[in-house]
C-alpha cells in the first residue's frame, strides 16, 4: 500500500489500489481489473447491488455460468440475477485474489461498454476515492483516524452524512433550490434524476409552467421534463445548475420510501467524492480543488 503522510502520522491514510478512470461512450465511468490474464473494463457503480459480468465478457473468460442456489435478485426494471460464475486470478490493481465469485447480468439488461460492474459489495471493504478531475479512481484502508481523509486540498471541504443499506448503496442529504431532499449516490447512471411528482409537489410547479421543458420522444403518457435548478448543495458545496431529468413516478417504479433523487456522472463529475463507508460519511470538494 502507498502512505500519504497527514498532519498527525498515526492517521496517515494507506492506499491500497489507484486506478485510472476511463468514461465510456455511454457516459460511465470505469476502470480495468484483470481476470485470468485479461483485462476487463467495470464499471463503477455506487449503485449497485453486487459485483457483475456481462454474458459476452463470461463467454469470453470460457467461464460456466451456475445456478444460483434458492434465491434470485430482481434488478431495476424487473429483471431477474440467477446465475454466477467463479473466475480465478483476479486483480484490481494491487488487490489480488485466486478465487472470486461474480453474477452474471441478464442478457437484456447489460451495458454494451464494459464487461462488468464493480458494486458496493467490494467497495465498502474500503474507502472509495473518485477524483473526477483527475480521471482516478482509488480504494484506501478504513484503519485511519475518522475525519482525516481529506488529502487533495487544505481549502474547506463537505462532510455529508451517509445512509448505507443492506447492499452498501448511499443515501445522501442534499439542498436542491433551498429544498431539503434525500438523494441516492449512483455512479452506475449518467444521467440523474428525479421524482417528476415529488418535483412538482415541493416546489408547486404544475404542467403549466413556463419551465417545466418537455423532453421529446419516451412515452407519450409519461413524459420526462426537465426544469432549470439554479444549485444542489452537499452541506457547504454546491453545483450550479444542475441537471436533472424529471422521471414520472410510474416509469422509474421506484418504492415510495425511495430517495426522491438520483445523482448520476453527470453531477457527481463535478465533484471529488471520498466515501468513507466505515464512518458513513461523505467527504467532497469542487473537483478541481488542490
């Protein structure tokens, strides 16, 4: 592991893995692992419920898809995870291991540019780095002094705290237009989103107005909007303008004790984020913060 030194060397932070971080032509981002010699692109997905392959990254690995014994997971948009695969010399960048066992993604519902996803399943084993400016990705140990990870920067910085479910994925508190909301953390998505109803419920805005923009082509009986949002503020950070997509509640099928919002690539890029799973804290400045 490589040490950066903090004020107090007994805090100082061991990271353990960095990476490159490439976005895909669909807008994620991703970064390499290697698999039985072969390098594969994951993507990163905060979002996510656990590490993945695609069918065409399985059969191109030669690997045998098993059965999942007695349970099955259902995936956003209704479909079903019933098979896995152990693949064998596995590395993240330092991070090796002889033997991992992944699930395979339906065959109608992976992305077409990247073999895979890297979920929270092995990210919260670790505090994950996202360093937008920098195009890096990196995973620290958790055995540091709580509160003294903010390495890139001496100027002031946000510290959010975070909600982890049963799978590690974040729920964050963010300000939208001086609104307090709840929003899900999700660097598996581009674009984020909204809650089209819960929009027009906090801050009184109806079909009628002026600009609340219909977004052309989706469904003509649950179309998606946009609306110009000046600021979305983590505690003392703020984006301005931020983009959001306003998703009718019927399309996004979410559980009405969802999160009412989810920040995709789009908006988090304009971020560094330090997650610290371990403390449920989010650490973040502007991205180009030094």
């Amino acid at each position: 592991m490589t040490s950066l030194a903090q004020a107090d060397e007994p805090c100082r932070l061991e990271r353990a893995v960095k990476l490159d971080m490439s976005v895909t032509r669909d807008g994620h981002v991703s970064v390499p692992m290697t698999i039985g010699g072969k390098a594969i692109g994951m993507l990163i997905d905060t979002g996510g419920l656990v590490s993945m392959l695609t069918p065409p990254t399985v059969a191109e690995l030669d690997l045998t898809p098993q059965m999942i014994p007695l349970s099955r997971i259902r995936q956003y948009g209704g479909f079903t995870v019933d098979h896995y695969v152990t693949v064998h010399d596995a590395s993240l960048g330092g991070l090796k291991t002889s033997k991992l066992e992944l699930l395979v993604m339906p065959e109608r519902a992976y992305p077409r540019d990247a073999g895979g996803l890297l979920a929270p399943d092995i990210m919260r084993g670790y505090d994950a780095d996202f360093d937008f400016a920098n195009a890096t990705f990196s995973l620290f140990s958790q055995d540091h002094c709580e509160g003294q990870v903010v390495y890139w920067t001496h100027e002031p910085y946000g510290e959010v705290d975070i909600n982890l479910n049963e799978f590690g994925q974040i729920t964050v508190p963010v300000t939208l237009d001086g609104k307090e909301m709840r929003a899900t953390i999700d660097t598996g998505a581009y674009h984020s989103s909204a809650s089209l109803e819960s929009i027009e419920d906090e801050f009184d805005i109806h079909e009628g107005n002026a600009h609340l923009r219909r977004i052309p082509g989706g469904n003509p009986l649950a179309s998606r909007y946009r609306y110009p949002f000046r600021t979305l503020t983590f505690q003392s950070v703020t984006v301005n303008n931020p983009d959001l997509v306003l998703v009718p509640d019927q399309l996004s099928r979410q559980p009405d004790e969802a999160p009412k919002i989810l920040l995709g690539v789009n908006v988090l890029r304009q971020l560094h984020m330090y997650v610290a799973y371990k403390e449920r804290k989010l650490y973040v400045t502007p991205a180009a913060t030094q």
